[in-house]
C-alpha cells in the first residue's frame, strides 16, 4: 500500500420522424423534452456528482486522519491503483443518480464532467490534508503553498507491503512518487469513466426521453446444450421475424424443470419505456464448460409496440 506523508451499449429505441415511427412520436404541441439534454440539465446533473466527489474526498481525509486508513492509495501488484479506481467509481455515483432521476440522457460533455470531478477528487483529498493538517501545532496551509504540498507528498510517499507489521515504516518513495501518483489519478478518471460506461449501457427512449425503466426477466435451463442451442436458434429467428409476441410465448414453454446438472440456460429480457410502448427484447444463451458459465449468443432488437410477458 502506498501512504501519503502524514499530514450492450444502447441504441436509439425509436426515431420519431421516421413514418413507421409515427404513431410513436410525440404530439407537436407536446412540451416534454426530445432527449437532448439542456445546459440546465447538464448543470444539475453535474451538481449531483460534485456533491458526491466532495463526499468522498472528505471521508478519505478523515479516515487517513483519524484512522491512518487511505483508501486511495491502494495498490495492486504495485501498478494497479485499485483503491483510486473504487473512490474514482464512489465520487462519479452521484452522476448517475443525476441522470437517472431527471432522465438525462448520457453525452460527450457528461461524461467530461464525470472524468474531470472524478480526477479532480484526488486534488480535493489532498486540499482537505493541506487546509487542516498541523506540524508542531502550525497549520500546514502556513507553512507552505498548496503545490509545494503537493511536491512533498509526492516525493515523500511511503511504499508498505500489507503483509508487513504495523512497526515497519515502509520504504520512502521519492521521485518514484511521481509515477505512483500518475497511476492514482488515472485511477480516479478510470472509476468515473466507469460509471459513464455503466449509464450508457441503460436502454433509452428517445422520443419520451426516459430511461426504459421497466424491466421483466425469465430463465429457463437444460441438461443439454444442444437443446438449448436449438431453442435459440428458433427464437431468434422469430425474432428477426418480428414475430415479437410469438418467441415470448414460445419461450414460456421451453426448458426442464431441474435443480442439478444443468448446463445450459437461456434468459429473455424485456425492457419498456414507462411512458410509451417503445422498449427492448433481449435474448442470451449461456453455456457451462467445467465450471466457468460462458455468454454463447445474444440477441437484441429495439420494440415498438407492446408485448405481454407474465
């Protein structure tokens, strides 16, 4: 452990100017938004994440203060920075409350957003050391400027191993620190754009501009992989059909009814927009091979009309 010094991505569901889209679209004197998100939007949503980057860059302080426990400084094999990457994720979380709530609609500039506050994280831990930290009972913010802080944190890291005792103090780093601290900021932007990823993969409704938030799922399991090759490859072919209804009550029938030995599976996923009719139907086969469970096929297709699934 490194210490400092002790101071399916979606698609489109619909596009209403299309004529087979038209009975989807919204009514011209309909005032709800189109999907694209506003300034405003972008506005809230990133307050949502500063809020909790700030959260976490003062939990961090506090429990290296009060507990010697940083978990940023958390390394792997001494280059993955494992603990960065997971504050990086916590403080983006807040991004991804934002969106879901106000129903917006991930972009290129969100996602600057999520990188930059997850990276500027790691800046604000060290602020929160920099503003309250004390040598001999004199604040550290007046002995020195916040960069100059920042060089002798750096230069002055600490290399522990976690299965050293508690009496070891650990090797000091020096210029090394650079590269460390490198690794822990890429660390942090790595968590963010990990959350950004996260979102993205969320289905939306283009012309209600909500996420499809309506989700039902059912599995069915066998024996034999090839049985349950062939039902796939029957249902995906009424799929591509378009015979929608038809391969979920299809679906209902198939499969064993067993606990043990069972080998293959296949899971059907509906999606639907709370406001429209528009959603996703999502088909995947999944393959044991000893004891690792393998994703073998996939299917998914963008609905337009609605569908019974109990």
């Amino acid at each position: 452990m490194v210490c400092p010094i002790k101071m399916d991505p979606s698609q489109p569901i619909a596009d209403p100017s299309s004529p087979e889209n038209s009975s989807a679209a919204p009514d011209p004197g309909d005032k709800k938004r189109t999907g694209k998100p506003t300034f405003v939007e972008d506005a809230v949503v990133t307050a949502f994440g500063f809020a909790t980057s700030t959260a976490v860059a003062w939990l961090s302080w506090w429990m290296s203060t009060h507990w010697d426990f940083a978990v940023y400084t958390w390394m792997a094999n001494f280059v993955i920075p494992v603990g960065a990457i997971l504050c990086g994720f916590v403080a983006a979380t807040g991004y991804w409350i934002g969106a879901r709530v106000f129903n917006h609609r991930p972009n290129r500039w969100l996602l600057f957003n999520i990188v930059l506050v997850s990276l500027t994280t790691f800046f604000a831990i060290h602020h929160f050391h920099y503003s309250n930290d004390k040598v001999d009972g004199i604040s550290v913010s007046r002995l020195m400027t916040y960069p100059d802080y920042l060089v002798q944190v750096t230069e002055h890291m600490t290399y522990k191993s976690s299965h050293s005792g508690d009496s070891d103090p650990g090797m000091e780093l020096g210029k090394w620190g650079w590269g460390i601290a490198a690794l822990q900021i890429a660390g942090f932007s790595f968590g963010g754009f990990a959350v950004y990823g996260l979102l993205v993969s969320v289905p939306y409704c283009d012309a209600c501009a909500k996420y499809l938030s309506e989700k039902k799922s059912c599995k069915k399991k066998w024996k034999d992989p090839a049985q349950m090759q062939a039902a796939f490859e029957s249902l995906s072919g009424l799929i591509r059909e378009q015979n929608y209804q038809q391969a979920i009550d299809s679906f209902a029938g198939m499969g064993e009814q067993v606990r043990f030995g069972v080998k293959a599976t296949l899971q059907l996923d509906k999606r639907k927009c709370p406001d429209c009719d528009n959603g996703r139907l999502s088909l995947s086969a999944m393959q044991r091979v000893g004891r690792k469970w393998t994703n073998v096929a996939s299917t998914t297709v963008a609905i337009q009309q609605p569908l019974r699934m109990d």
